[in-house]
C-alpha cells in the first residue's frame, strides 16, 4: 500500500499566526521561533531589573561550560549588556577534568566567546587542587556531584575574583531551581531552603546572580535550535548517582500534568526566604579557620574535603 | 512514517494521523524532556503528524 500522505498544519503562534515551534504550558500560549526570541529576551530582562542582578559599574563574571543553558545565558547578556560601556562581561570557564565530556562543552565555550569577543578565563581542577576531577574520584563516584560541587565553586569564586567580577552569573534554569527547592524539601534542610545567594553579604563574596531562573530547560533548549545553534552535547557521566536526576525525572512529569508547579514551587521558596527574612537559620557566616573564606561552622566544605583528596 | 528516537535508533511506525504526544507516551518520553521536529521544523506536541512525515526526536541534555 502507497503511503498515505497527511500534512496538518503545525499549531500556529498565538501573537502572529506563523507556526508555532513550542507550546508555553504555564501560559497557554503558543510561540513562533521569532516571537519565543523575543518572550525569553524580555523574561530574562525582566528578571534582572526585577532583583537589580546587573547595574552600572558591574563586572559580570558568566560562568560559561558551554553546555545549552550558559551558552544561552552568555548570548543574552551580550545583547542586552555588550554594547554598555558601564557593564562588562567576562566569560569563566571550569575545566574539571572530565574525559570524553568537559572537551566537547570547553570546545563550543571557546566558539562562542571567540564569536562575541567576549574576555574569556579559564580555571582547571588541576591547576588550584593538583588533579583532575577523573582522579580525584576514583573508588568514590556515588559522591561525584557533592565532591565536584564543592570544587566547582571555589574554581568558580577564583575565576570570578581574577576576573574582577562584582557579580557571578550562573546559567541555573526554572527546572534546576525547582528541582534544588524540592530537594531541599526531602532532605529537610532548611539552612539551605532559605538561603538566598543573591544577597550581598557584607562585600564577603561576591553576589551570585541567575537570569534565567524562570526560564524553562525546554525554552532554553528551544531557544538555541530557532537560532541554529543548539549542540546535542554530551551529559556529564557522573550524573547518574545524583538524587536530581531522580527528581528531576518525577518533577517533570508533575509539571507536565500540571503546569506551573515549577514556578509554584519558586514562588513557596520566595515566601519562607520572606519569612525568614534577617533571621539566621543554622549558624551565622563566619569565617573559615584554615583558608579564611566566609561559610557557616570554622571549617569550610573545600577544607573539610581536602584531607581526603590528599590520599 | 519515519521516527527517529534520541538514540538515532530509527524504525517505520504507522502512518495514521496521531499527534506527537501520543507517539512520545508509546515511546516513554515525557514531551518537555525532548524536541521534536517534522521534516526539519520544530513543531510542538498537539500537532498531528502522519502520512510520510520524517519526526526526530531530539533529547535536551541536562546541565551546562
């Protein structure tokens, strides 16, 4: 039998008519590649004058992997910022030491700040802790993501700081933040529920900001094809032992059921973080015994961790 | 109609009309885990699709 040929139109964009390429469930509304563009630019926008993220005078570091979401975070903040003469952008990469993952994401890091002329900084695992991450796990992988947290941040913070950064920009999304609010929930820690890095603390660390927190992945991911420039990138490979990836898996299937739980779940953390505004939940910030960064206890979680990476 | 799965594993499915939901759900597939295209155009999950149309399933990678 001859196939039989079926062409029904694509849904079209709620603003213009022309087909839509995503379904925006939280809205209802359907979005055509040009006017997608557009929503995410004014969202992001939006966002970063809402919380006041970026003002004049600031550098911004733009911790850049190269994977979609930062690679989406640095072409925005370019078009909004790059042509400002009282803001400047620099991108900070983290080289882990990931085989057969961290190459492929340094590659299109190195693309894009080349194609945008944006300063870019580099800081490996090996240079500030005298090995690659691959190293550093071996016999531990089930704690791959808290270790490699741990690390990332402080690699981070050192990048931000030779940067001369005033602010740290993170490529979290809608998804990544309702999953660390849910995961918070479960594991009862409510230090960290309420904790609003965003906060200046004093001039003791640099402010961490997130532009695209009310972005969803899938508008990201979407985002990037309409503009051809969407990598089917590699995941990284210790990915598999963490808790997000089983609540992500169960989130996004309540979010699809019923949209807006995720921004529901935003919107409860912003209230108790009200609630237990100029309260201090857990121990105040103070000042670590051994490397003098500010965090909660004497000892910070990079020194706490660093005997064990001396094996 | 051709289906191509994230894995690039590609097969022959039925050509009746369906939307690209239900063609996500056979495969397990929550629709805002992956994109989906039709002949090369991003179309959203409610479009139905049929006929001789090539659908590519691309998976968003997490992180990054």
């Amino acid at each position: 039998m001859d196939p039989v040929t079926i062409r029904t139109d694509t849904p079209a964009c709620t603003l213009c008519g022309e087909p839509a390429v995503i379904l925006q469930r939280h809205t209802g509304r359907y979005l055509c590649g040009t006017h997608l563009l557009a929503d995410v630019g004014q969202r992001v926008s939006e966002t970063i004058d809402s919380q006041q993220q970026i003002v004049p005078g600031d550098v911004v570091a733009v911790a850049l992997s190269g994977g979609k979401d930062s690679t989406a975070l640095l072409l925005l903040l370019h078009s909004l910022f790059g042509s400002r003469d009282d803001i400047r952008l620099v991108a900070v990469t983290i080289d882990e030491g990931i085989s057969e993952y961290r190459e492929a994401t340094i590659r299109s890091a190195e693309d894009l700040v080349r194609r945008l002329g944006v300063e870019h900084i580099t800081v490996s695992f090996l240079e500030l802790f005298g090995d690659s991450l691959d190293t550093i796990l071996k016999g531990r992988e089930p704690q791959a993501c808290s270790i490699c947290g741990i690390l990332r941040k402080k690699a981070l913070v050192v990048g931000a700081e030779r940067a001369g950064a005033t602010k740290l920009a993170t490529g979290h999304n809608l998804d990544d933040e309702a999953q660390s609010v849910l995961m918070n929930v479960l594991r009862g820690d409510l230090m960290r529920l309420v904790r609003n890095s965003g906060v200046d603390s004093n001039g003791r660390f640099i402010p961490r900001i997130k532009p695209l927190m009310y972005m969803q992945e899938k508008e990201i991911a979407t985002f990037l094809m309409v503009q051809g420039i969407w990598e089917d990138l590699p995941e990284c490979p210790y990915a598999t032992h963490a808790l997000r990836r089983e609540v992500r898996s169960m989130l996004c299937a309540i979010e699809y059921q019923h949209p807006g739980t995720m921004l529901r779940l935003m919107e409860n953390k912003k209230a108790v973080e009200a609630a237990f505004l100029g309260k201090t939940v857990g121990e105040p910030v103070g000042t670590c015994r051994e490397c003098g960064d500010p965090c909660s206890g004497d000892l910070c979680q990079l020194c706490q961790l660093k005997p064990s990476l001396l094996r | 109609m051709k289906l191509i799965l994230p894995d690039r594993d590609t097969r022959v499915i039925d050509p009746a009309p369906a939307t690209v939901e239900a063609i996500l759900q056979r495969e397990g597939i929550n629709p805002l885990e992956v994109m989906v295209s039709r002949d090369g155009k991003l179309v959203t999950e409610d479009t139905v699709v049929g006929g001789d149309d090539e659908i590519l399933i691309i998976r968003i990678s997490h992180g990054g």
